[in-house]
C-alpha cells in the first residue's frame, strides 16, 4: 500500500492510498484546537488522543463508502458527517454507502460524541478529505485524456470533459488517482454552491430502525455469550459486607456468582471514570431472564460505607477526594443547601460596585430557585459486550466516548491500548450518561474472570438507581432598582450538590454595570454526570424565569427587555470575557418575537412564555403557549429560532429541536430523582415520571438563523431555554411563579426559604 | 416443549415456560427487534402483536403464547413496507431509534382498528410507548400520513 502524506495546516493532514483490489481511499487526521480542562463538563480530552481520522473510499465500480468517526446517539452523526464529504466529493448521495468507523486510540483517536460538538470538530477536516479525492480524481482524468484539469466539471461521481464529450466515473480514475499526491491547500465550497450540505437528507440507517435489525449495544451477540447482572446497594453510602449465593446458584441457567473490585485502592481515575460503587457483585448466566430472576435470591448484607477516598490522576497530578459516607435525604440536602446559601462563596466574577448598589438601591428584587437531580432514563439501559483473554480484549456497546475509556481499560486489563478493541455500537440515547465508561470497566473485569465472551445489562431498575445524576441546583438572584426601576445590579450566587452551575461570563454579564457572580458546592456520595447541556439546563431554567420576573416588576415586555440589555452590551460592554455575541442572542430573540406573532392579539388566548439562552457556541430561544387541557397545563404550541451557524441536514436539525423542546418539557414538568436515606426514590417509569405521546405539542415551528457561519452545534443549546419559558408561561396561567422544579409534579419543597415572597 | 409460530415461522422452545416471551425473542430466538426498556410494562419498547393484540412482551409469558401467533417487528411486512415503515422514514422520524420498534407496532394495531384514527385514537393508542428523544410529534404525524397510504392502497 502506498502512501503520500501532505500536511495541510498546522494541524491536519490528508494521506491516500490504494485499495487493495483497486481504488482509492483517502483518509485524514486532525488535531483539533487544544480546549479548556479536561472536566466532565469541558470535555477535552488530552490532544495526544485527539487526532481524529476518517476515510472515503472510491471503489472501481463507482461505490462510494464514507466513513462515520463518530458515535451516533440520535444526532444522526452517521448521516451528517458524510455529508460534508460527499459535499466536496461531488458524489451521488443516494448511492454511497456509510459505515460505523472502528476505534482506535493511537491511530484513529478520541472519537467521541458529546458537548454538541460532532458537527463543529469535522466540518473542516471531512469537506478537505472530500474535496482532496475529488481534485486527486480529476487530476487522474486530466492525465488520461490529456486535458487541462480547469476543462472538467464533476456531478454525481461522473467526469465531465465537455469539450471532446468524454465522461468517465470516479471508479476509473480511482486506482490512478491513488498513485498521485495529495493535494494541498484545497478550496472549498462557498455556502452558496452547497448541494448536499443544507439539503435534508434521511437518517441513512432508517430502514434498519424500523425494521428491528441489531444495531444497538443490547442487541450484540455472539455464540457462547453470557449474561452478567451487577447488584449494586441498595443506597448511596452503602456498601457489601456479606452475601449468600446458596439460592441462586442453583436456579437454571446460573454460572457463577462471585464479587470483583473496580478499581484497587489508590486507582487513580480519569476525568470520566466515576462509579458510584466499588465492590461488585455479579450473577452470570446463560440468559438475560435466567439471571434476572436468579438475582432475587440473593441474600446480601450491605452495610455503611463510611466515608471514602477516590484517587484521580492524570496530568502528572494526583488528587485525593474524600466521598462523605452519609446516607443523604432529599429533605436534608435542601436544608444544607439553604444553609450554605447564606455563608460566603467562591467569587467567580464581579464588575463595578455591586455592594453599594444594592445598598442604595429602591428596590430589591430576590428569588431564589431550586432543581433536584435527573436521571438521565437513555431507553436502552446501561450495557457493554466483553470478551477478554489474556493476549487481547474485545468489547462493544453503546459509548460516547471510547478515547476516555480506554486508557483505564488497559490499566485495569493490565494490556496494552493497541490489544484493546472497542466497537462502536448505535446507542439507544446517551445525553451525557455514556460518556461515563464504568459499566466497560465492569464487563471487562467481569469477562476476564469467566473467560467467556458476556454482555452485561442494568435492568431498568440498575440504572435509574445507579446515579450519575444531573446534579441538584439551587441559585438565589437578586436584582437591584433604583427609583427609576433601572437595573443597577445584578447578583447571582448559585450552589449545588456536588457542583454549582454558575457560568459566571454570561448574560446578563456584560449588560449591567454592577455585577456580582458567586458559587459554592457540597460534596456527596451520590454521582454525577453531563446530562443534555449540563449547568446550562438549570441555568436557563433561573435566569430566564428570573429576568421574566425582573421585566415585570420594571414594566417592560420580557423580549424588549432583554434586547435592551443586549443592546447596552453592543455600545457598552461591562468587564471582559462576556462569552456570548451579541449580535447572535439579539438574533435569536428577534427571530422568535417575529416568528410567534408576539404581542399579537389573536394570541392573546394563550398563556405565552419566552427564554433565550447561549450554551455551547450556539443560540436558542423559544416562545412556549400553555393552555389549560383537561384541568392540566398543556403545552399546545412552541415556537423556536435557532442560530447554530451553517445547517447541515434541515430536517434532522428540525427533529432535534422538537426532541429536544419535548424533553425539556418532560423535565421541567416532572423530572425528578430524589432519595431516602441513600435511595433513590424512583427506580423505573412508573414512579419516574417520562412526559408521553398526548403532551407532546401539537405544534413545534423551528426557525433557524440564515448565515454562514460555520456550524456551531445542536445536540444541546435548544434545551436550556426550553424550562424558562415553560416556567414563564406557566406563570402567566396562574400567576403563580414557579421557583421549584418539577413544576407540576412534587416540587422540591424548600422547607425554610422566606425570600420568594412578592416583596411589592 | 412449547411451540411458537413468530412472524409465521413455527419454532419449538424448551424454555421455562414462565419465561417473558422479550427474552425468548431476544435471548433464545434471536430476534433483537423487540426491545427492552423497562420490563414493567410501563415504556412500550417491547410491543409485539399476539394473535393480533398488541402486547407488552416484557410481562407477558411465553407459555401464553404457545400456540398462538406472534408478530415482532421483523415480521411486520415482507419488504419493510408497511404503511408505518413507510411513513417513519417519509418523515424521518428516527432520531437513537430504540424506542421505534415499539412505537411502530402499537401503532399498527391502531392502524389495522381505525382507519381514520383522529388525535385522541392516536394519543391513546400511543401513551403507553415512551420517546426519550422525544420523536412523539413526528410519531404522531407519521400515523396519520400512514392511515392516509392506507386509505390510498385499499382502494
Ligand atoms: S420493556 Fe415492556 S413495557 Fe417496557
Ligand atoms: S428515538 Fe430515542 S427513545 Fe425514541
């Protein structure tokens, strides 16, 4: 096999090679921008592991394979990344053939999908590999026909010599195109020639969605697999002390029942190597049922754990944490947080004089807000395939991010990355949860002490209960008038378990002079994760309902409002590193006003809400309309304008946004996991409330910004704003304002919190 | 010895007959379409077709289907072209897809019932099917666009 290697920029390069058979099949390798911190709320992981690398393939009889890199959740990755090859290609969409790229930390890289970034980091790297095989294709064909290359026009993998009439397919230049160099510098496309790229194209693995053929994790079998089930404790801060396997070792199908440790004292962890529980506890057997129900004759004995340590490493540092081994209430947390709330805080940001502000101010407007942990209820449970032996391992599942995970794989496996494969199965949901590898490590230590290939399954039940919870917020804001009811100040000091989700630079940072921002955080046993735009789903939540309530008490339109504080922010910025564009939010919110008919009388029926909010380089904001429907508020309508910069597939970016508006009312209106002495309350969908079919909106309109800039991401911006406008239009329903998430379904109750009270 | 006869296949299991008839699918038969979410019939994602029926896999025992006809997923159609397979990928309704099998086949029930299914008949044949992603307006959209092909075919 030959190869040429052109280094393209500082961080790309492009190598093509010849297939064998014939053909030709570039590939790329990227390295994207070094980010923030590795944390598990900026992934980034560490840029040895981020050279991402794809392929085209162009075989002689004119196929056309694309490579997806990346794993797909739902956001339909497998079609839009080979989009934008088949862009600059020039190839026929409807005939290429897109495959699930395999994983390979040292030569392929970190791979992973989350922080709406899939879109963002390939845009450039996947167009320069198409419009490299094009150019290599017809420079192929300039040759052959001795004609210049300037002479040739290309449509759906045909060359076109238009002068001497000659037309030949990409198959036939392919061989003779492989032997040539990679060219450098390649020009793409202007928005304006797209042709695949901003046209919808189908989810190209539809047919086999719905026509039921193994595409996820839990469909993965092979001959001779076991089934493995972890009983973990019953409570966060529990742990195993004894069990009796007498009972279910003698149920059919049963194999074996033994414990395993995770991770061996002092284990230095990863970024993304939370587990929740240590000792394990497994029933392996031939069947999925077998085990189930073998399970249930376990007699255990789970005791306090006490508080731990966790090691994490990493970075050439070392870091020891201390888990309180509390068994914690959802009553008592609140009381702690009501607590902390009033001693001093982390100062995150602070502009001008906020202090003296408020102490001059004529009026003070303080409100506190509340959200308790989420599970993130992925329809297909937590599970992973295993087959390790003592040369190499094999696992495969559904995983967001395999280039974290491997790395500590090879530890605890004691073999080297490159013995490790892991395939990339289509997850059945993910929203941050599988970004977390804990239940890879599980199986794999599981499948080494069997020898024998096994999958192992969380029941429903196993993984509600497990944690990696979005964590539990709370916030108090306050604003300060002066006696023109003009913003002089601004406060937020927001806490949470075990994190706050200040994010301190944005809006209304930069819109008022006085500005303080501060966070403070408890630790706690109970485990956490990303979860759908983390931080941002509670802060939108707050903040939009808090500056609702702050139009009002100003007397402004809430839209106007806002667009009066970006406005200042255009001609006045106050401080540094306001992370938004203004340009983009005031976009948003203009395109959303203009689009809902707001402040149109024929409306007027409906109890209106709006939220904007900028998560992950992108914009959203939504207009909610709530009418009363048998005795319960009914979100009928939603109206939403989205900048998110260059669309790649219009209506999948449509249906995300509608998946998204319907998730975020099922959260803001019921989601909620709380716990009792460790326990989770909720353990599956009969008492964890999952919004249904006849909720969803009878209307959702998506409107997204036209421009050109290059895509920013989707996945996650239009959740946030989606619980702010629900708790605004809510408020216009009963004029009542809602402080405490789950609106409608037992709301955290704060028990000693007197500042919610209309103070005017 | 129970015998089966799925997606007009006959089949002879030597299973516990308490066995959910999802995991003789799944783990004995080998047919993976039917999904499994909650295994309380609280989610939907495991409906099959039961001598016409739709019902909850995950709690219904494979002895109660002995002798009977069941219908996954898989058996839905001859050629993946089932008014509602037709219509999910008319509108692209997809998006991680696991709940998809289940929704399809409550719906279908729905469909072979009511030919001209309004709002409410939609909403609840289809509350018992939960969509994380939250797919349920395009669902929703898809049955009746379906309905229409239906229409549209038997004439
Ligand atoms: S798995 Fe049967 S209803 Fe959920
Ligand atoms: S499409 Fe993901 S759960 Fe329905």
């Amino acid at each position: 096999m030959e190869q040429t290697r052109t280094t393209h920029s500082r961080r790309s390069f492009l190598k093509s090679s010849l297939l064998a058979g014939g053909g030709l099949m570039i590939s790329f390798s990227w390295l994207p921008k070094a980010g923030q911190a590795n944390t598990p709320h900026h992934p980034v992981a560490p840029e040895a592991w981020n050279e991402l690398t794809g392929y085209v393939r162009i075989y002689p009889d004119n196929s056309i394979t694309i490579l997806n890199p990346n794993p797909e959740f739902g956001q339909n990755v497998m079609t839009s990344l080979p989009m934008m090859v088949a862009e600059e290609l020039e190839a026929d969409w409807k005939k290429i053939v897109v495959e699930m790229g395999p994983h390979d930390s040292t030569k392929l890289g970190a791979q992973f999908t989350g922080g709406s970034n899939s879109v963002r980091m390939y845009w450039r790297p996947l167009r320069e590999a198409g419009a490299a095989a094009r150019q290599m294709l017809l420079q192929a064909a300039a040759e052959s026909w001795s004609v210049p290359i300037e002479e040739l026009t290309t449509r759906a993998a045909i060359i076109y010599h238009e002068k001497t009439g000659k037309s030949g397919t990409y198959g036939s230049f392919a061989s003779k195109a492989a032997t040539l160099p990679v060219p450098k510098g390649m020009k793409l496309k202007a928005p304006k020639d797209f042709k695949v790229v901003r046209n919808s194209q189908k989810n190209v693995e539809g047919i086999k969605i719905v026509s039921g053929q193994p595409l996820f994790g839990i469909d993965y079998k092979v001959d001779g697999m076991l089934i493995a089930m972890i009983q973990h404790p019953p409570a966060f801060g529990m742990k195993l002390k004894s069990f009796d396997a007498t009972q279910t070792l003698k149920m059919p199908g049963i194999k074996d029942v033994f414990t395993l440790k995770l991770y061996e004292e002092g284990f230095e962890q990863g970024g993304f190597d939370t587990r929740s529980f240590n000792d394990l506890l497994v029933v392996v057997g031939n069947t999925t049922w077998e085990v189930m129900n073998a399970r249930k004759k376990l007699i255990v004995d789970w005791v306090p754990a006490g508080d731990t340590k966790d090691t994490f490493g990493g970075r050439g540092t070392k870091r020891e944490v201390t888990v309180p081994g509390a068994l914690e209430s959802t009553t008592a947390q609140l009381a702690k947080m009501e607590e902390y709330a009033q001693k001093p805080a982390q100062q995150l940001r602070k502009d001008g004089d906020p202090e003296t502000a408020f102490k001059n101010a004529a009026q003070i407007i303080e409100r506190t807000y509340n959200a308790p942990f989420l599970a993130h209820n992925c329809m297909e449970p937590m599970n992973f395939f295993a087959h390790v032996t003592a040369e190499k391992a094999l696992l495969a599942g559904p995983l967001q991010a395999p280039g974290w995970s491997e790395p500590t794989l090879a530890k605890l496996l004691q073999l080297p990355a490159e013995k490790i494969e892991i395939q990339m199965t289509r997850m059945g949901g993910g929203f941050g949860r599988r970004a977390y590898g804990h239940y890879l490590y599980e199986v794999a230590l599981i499948a080494k002490k069997v020898q024998a290939p096994v999958k192992l399954i969380y029941t429903r039940e196993d993984d509600m209960t497990y944690g990696i919870y979005r964590p539990m917020y709370t916030a108090t804001y306050r604003a300060a008038l002066d006696a023109n009811k003009k913003l002089i100040a601004f406060h937020v000091k927001g806490g949470g378990i075990p994190e706050h989700a200040i994010h301190a630079n944005r809006f209304p940072a930069g819109a008022v002079d006085n500005y303080l921002a501060e966070g403070w955080q408890i630790p706690s046993n109970i485990t956490i994760g990303a979860f759908r735009a983390p931080r941002s789903n509670f802060n939108a939540a707050a903040e939009q309902s808090f500056l609702d309530e702050l139009a009002e008490a100003m007397g402004k339109d809430p839209i106007d409002f806002r667009l009066e504080l970006l406005q200042k922010v255009k001609e006045k910025p106050v401080g540094r590193n306001n992370e938004y564009d203004v340009d983009r939010y005031t976009g948003i919110l203009k395109l959303v006003k203009e689009k809902s008919g707001w402040g149109k009388p024929e409306n007027n029926k409906y109890n209106r809400g709006v939220a904007a909010y900028f998560c992950h380089n992108s914009y959203a904001a939504h207009v909610v309309d709530i009418v009363m429907r048998n005795n319960r508020p009914y979100v009928e309508r939603v109206y939403s304008a989205i900048d998110c910069g260059i669309v790649i597939n219009p209506d999948a970016a449509t249906n995300m946004v509608e998946g998204a508006v319907i998730d975020g009312i099922g959260n803001a209106f019921y989601g909620k996991l709380s716990h009792k002495d460790g326990a989770a309350e909720q353990s599956n969908f009969h008492n964890y409330r999952m919004i249904r079919h006849s909720e969803a909106p009878a209307k959702i309109e998506v409107h997204f910004v036209q421009n050109d800039i290059d895509p920013t991401g989707l996945g996650e911006p239009p959740f946030p704003p989606v619980f702010g406008a629900v708790a605004n239009a809510l408020y216009k329903l009963n004029k009542k304002r809602h402080y405490n998430q789950p609106y409608l379904n037992n709301p955290l109750q704060s028990g000693t919190v007197t500042n919610n009270k209309k103070p005017f | 010895m129970l015998k089966l006869t799925i997606n007009k296949k006959v089949y002879n299991l030597d299973i516990d007959p308490e066995t959910p008839l999802l995991w003789a699918l799944r783990d004995v038969i080998g047919l993976v379409g039917t999904k499994y979410g909650c295994g309380m019939a609280q989610c939907g994602a495991c409906v099959v077709h039961l001598n016409g029926e739709a019902v909850r896999s995950c709690v219904t025992r494979v002895s109660r289907a002995a002798g009977k006809e069941v219908v996954t997923i898989e058996g839905l159609s001859d050629n993946n072209d089932h008014p509602l397979q037709q219509a999910w990928l008319e509108l692209d309704v997809s998006q991680c897809g696991y709940c998809q099998a289940g929704q399809i086949m409550s719906a279908a029930v729905l469909l072979r019932e009511n030919k001209n299914p309004t709002d409410k008949d939609i909403n609840s044949a289809m509350e018992g099917n939960i969509c994380r992603c939250g797919t349920y307006l395009r669902i929703h959209k898809a049955i009746q666009l379906a309905a229409d092909i239906q229409r549209k075919g038997s004439k």
